[in-house]
C-alpha cells in the first residue's frame, strides 16, 4: 500500500497540476487539467510499479532525478514541509522537460543544523539529519538507480544546506565509475542560479530591494508554494518579516503571488537543464 505521505502528497500535485498558473490566494479547488498540459503526466517513481518503471528504462528513459528538500521552519505562515512541495514538483517539471527522465521520492530530511545547539528546539517540527547521514543517504540512493540501469542521476535540492552533500557525493561517485557510462550530476544551478534569476526578475519588474524579497520564507518562497500547494498558506498569517522579530521569516511574504511562484520555479528548472545539457555535453 502507498504510504499516506505519498498519498497526501502527490493528491497535491494532481490539484495543483489543474490549477491555472495565476490562481489567487483563496483559490477553491482545481480547475481543468487542460489548464496545465506540461504537467498531465508527472513521472515519479513512487507511483509506478516496478514492472512500469522496468519498462520506461527499457524505452530509453535512463535519466534518474533525486529531488531533495527538508522539513524546517518557515514562518508563522507556512508548513514546514515547504521545500519538499517546491522540489517534488519542479523535479517533475524537469522530468517532462527532459524527455527522458523519472523522479526518484523526494528525500525530506537533509542538513538544517544541529539539533544539539541550544536554541534548536525554539521552533518545533524541524528534524536535521546531519552532513555525513545525508551524504550517506544520496550515496545509497544512487548507487541503487544505477544497478537498475540508470545512466546519468541527477541530484537537485531546494534548500542551501542540500547542495554540498550533493557536489561531494556526485564528485566521489564519478571518480569511481570513471569509464563505467554512468554519470552523476549535482544540478546546484537549480538553486543558485534560480535564486539570483528570481530576485533579478522581482527586481528589475517591481524595483523591490533583496531586502524586501527576502532570503527565507519571503516573496519567492512563498509565491513558489501557493503556485505548487496553496493549502500551505495561511493567508491570516502573512506579514512582513512574518510579523515579529523571531518569527523566521526573511523579506515580505504578503507580495507573493502564484504568478511569481510558476516564474520562480520555471527559472530554477531551466536552469537545471541548462547545467545538465552542459554536463552531459549536449
């Protein structure tokens, strides 16, 4: 049986797949999925049998994605299972774009500190898996896609703590399977390159400041989730600077829109693919 997490999650996907890029705040439902004709079919391996995912490869579908997100604090106004929404659905994005790819489950614990400093425990529900777990994590998951005969893993992460475990564990695994036809490939442009992109575009279109936009939990955060998951906004809670001093919040998560949202998360795909075709030298 599919685990409820999944079942909470990818019921998600399919409503925001339906929803029309611009869907304001209070959006009720899902609209038609003709809507959203780049997202009918989500390639995640977590909801196809092992018989199908045995027959895709077969097909030529040799690229494998590992999303990787977190579960961490972000404001009074928004879950904490942010990222793990974010990069689940951009990772199909990347998917369809690709052509030839599959999406692995999204790993949901990486890097968010450590848990034995003193003030951890002053925002509850945050669980950190540190360094030397998460790479031991990737490395795993990797070798176990290629012995199914994937051909080039992609590693992608949404969240700043993710990427070095990424580069690492890419660069020690191609060091070892130089020669073998399989490449991994930590994707870090989705990250930093989509950051800077999304900052430059609120910038030059609205004039507002990185101040205003914000590092965390802000305008681009908060926008990319009401685009993928709107249910994980608490509308009553938005305020500047999440309202308080302590709130964990970066920037104004009340000029988010689903708009800015689909921009943001478009920019960080394509970003994505255009480091990959790098990589892989086409």
């Amino acid at each position: 049986m599919r685990p409820m997490r999944t079942l909470a999650l990818y019921s998600a996907l399919a409503a925001a797949a339906a929803l029309a890029p611009t869907a304001a705040l209070d959006a009720q439902g899902p609209a038609t999925a003709a809507e959203r004709p780049d997202l009918l079919a989500m390639p995640y391996m977590e909801a196809m049998t092992w018989t199908e995912i045995r027959d895709a490869i077969a097909a030529g579908r040799k690229v494998a994605i590992v999303p990787t997100g977190g579960t961490e604090q972000n404001g009074p106004h928004m879950i904490l299972g942010k990222h793990n929404y974010i990069v689940t659905f951009a990772a199909g994005l990347l998917a369809n774009r690709l052509g030839d790819a599959l999406v692995a489950p999204t790993v949901q614990y990486v890097p968010e500190g450590n848990y034995n400093r003193p003030d951890f425990g002053a925002k509850p529900g945050v669980i950190s898996l540190l360094q030397p777990a998460y790479e031991l994590l990737l490395d795993a998951a990797v070798r176990s896609l290629k012995v199914h005969g994937f051909t080039d893993i992609i590693l992608i992460g949404d969240s700043g703590g993710n990427q070095s475990g990424m580069t690492k564990v890419a660069a020690a695994l191609n060091a070892e399977w130089a020669g073998s036809g399989v490449k991994v490939h930590a994707l870090t442009d989705y990250y930093q390159q989509g950051r800077l992109l999304i900052r430059d575009y609120l910038q030059k279109t609205y004039g507002w400041s990185e101040q205003v936009v914000g590092s965390h939990a802000g305008t681009s955060d908060t926008s990319q989730l009401l685009y993928v998951f709107a249910q994980g906004i608490r509308t009553d809670k938005l305020a500047p600077g999440g309202g308080s001093a302590d709130s964990g919040v970066n920037g104004d998560p009340t000029k988010a829109t689903a708009e800015i949202g689909k921009i943001a998360i478009d920019f960080k795909v394509n970003a994505a693919i255009a480091q990959f075709r790098a990589l892989r030298g086409r």
